[in-house]
C-alpha cells in the first residue's frame, strides 16, 4: 500500500519533561546535534514520504520559527484548541484530504526503515487504522493491547506471563475511511475504536 504522507503530532504541552517542556516544545529537544523534530523529518524522507505535516498548539510561534528559519520541507497545522490524537487526525483530513498517512509521536524518533516496510507491506487498503505493538514486560506500567489474532479487541493492564504488547504509537491510518468530525477527540474512542471498527496491530515478530 502507498503511504503518502506523513503527520507528526506536535501540539502537546510536554508535561513529561517537567520545567523544560513549560519553555521549550519536545519536538524541539536537541538529540545527536539536531532537533527530535529534524530526525523525524529525515527518518520520512528516507522511507520516501515527503509530504509532512505537523500539528502545533502549545509555544507553536517557537515551532513556526524553527521551521522558518531552517527551511524544513514540513507543512504546519496550527490548532487554536487542543483537539487530542483523534481531533487532530480528523483534522489532517478536514484539512489535507484523504490519502494513507503514517502518524508518529512528537515525542520519539525513529531508525528502523525495515519495521516501517513490514508496516507499509501489510497494512490493508480496507484497514481503517493500522497500529504498530511494541513488547513490553510484565512488570512495566503500560496497557496491554488484546487481541484476536491481528485484531484488536480490548485495551487493560492485565498480563500475561509472554507476549505483552502495547501501542508504540505509530499508526497507519486510512483518511478516506474515517467520517468527519470536529473538536476534540480521544484515539481509541474515535479512529482506533476497536469496538466499532476492524483495527489491526502489527507485532514487531510480523513480516
């Protein structure tokens, strides 16, 4: 399937990095001598995906500078409200049209092409929402997706003693099948809602 564009949400207020995340946006974090944001770019160039777009809302005059200033190839999407992954994916389409898009967090960045190709190989051209696992151990305070097959039937944090999975979120998702909607909207409750919808999750053992 031909994934045609890209879309990086940017918009959090990066809570998670305490004082730092209040001044500086995490997309802008310096990692290996360029930004988060500036690895995401090229980890999408290098897959062939050129049309990116970014979601921005908290220090969004920061993000709109940075850009300007370093002439990144990265379209940006402005939210007034922070409309939560769900909104802002109903937003890409509202605003972009349809298409297959790879949604990635703002918050991490990526080297592995060959995992994006197993993804991009297997996704469906019915898959509504295609959602990439990660293992996780016992032990770690993540939820754990459930599954029937490649399924996804339930979200808990009940695990079992092997093959604990949870969203990595990267995601797949087919703009032409979502129905329009406006304001805020949570993932799994909109785009992802497993018990309206045929979701599928790849598990990093999939080829």
């Amino acid at each position: 399937m031909k994934i045609n564009k890209a879309f990086i949400l940017g918009a959090g207020y990066g809570t998670r990095m305490g004082e730092i995340g209040l001044s500086l946006p995490k997309i802008l974090w310096p990692l290996f001598e360029r930004t988060i944001l500036e690895h995401q770019i090229l980890f999408c160039n290098k897959i062939g995906i050129k049309n990116i777009f970014i979601n921005t809302h908290h220090r969004q005059e920061l993000v709109t500078k940075f850009i300007k200033e370093n002439d990144l190839e990265i379209s940006l999407i402005n939210e007034k409200k922070i409309l939560g992954v769900g909104g802002a994916i109903y937003n890409l389409k509202k605003v972009t049209g349809g298409g297959k898009v790879l949604v990635i967090n703002g918050d991490q960045f990526y080297f592995w092409a060959d995992i994006f190709n197993n993804l991009s190989n297997w996704v469906k051209e019915e898959s509504r929402a295609t959602l990439l696992a990660v293992k996780i151990k016992t032990d770690e305070n993540y939820n754990s997706l459930q599954l029937n097959g490649s399924q996804l039937i339930g979200i808990n944090n009940v695990k079992t003693k092997e093959n604990n999975y949870t969203y990595s979120g990267v995601s797949v998702i087919n703009l032409d099948l979502l129905e329009s909607k406006e304001g805020y909207a949570n993932f799994f409750d909109s785009i992802a809602n497993y018990n309206e919808h045929d979701i599928k999750v790849l598990l990093p053992s999939c080829n």
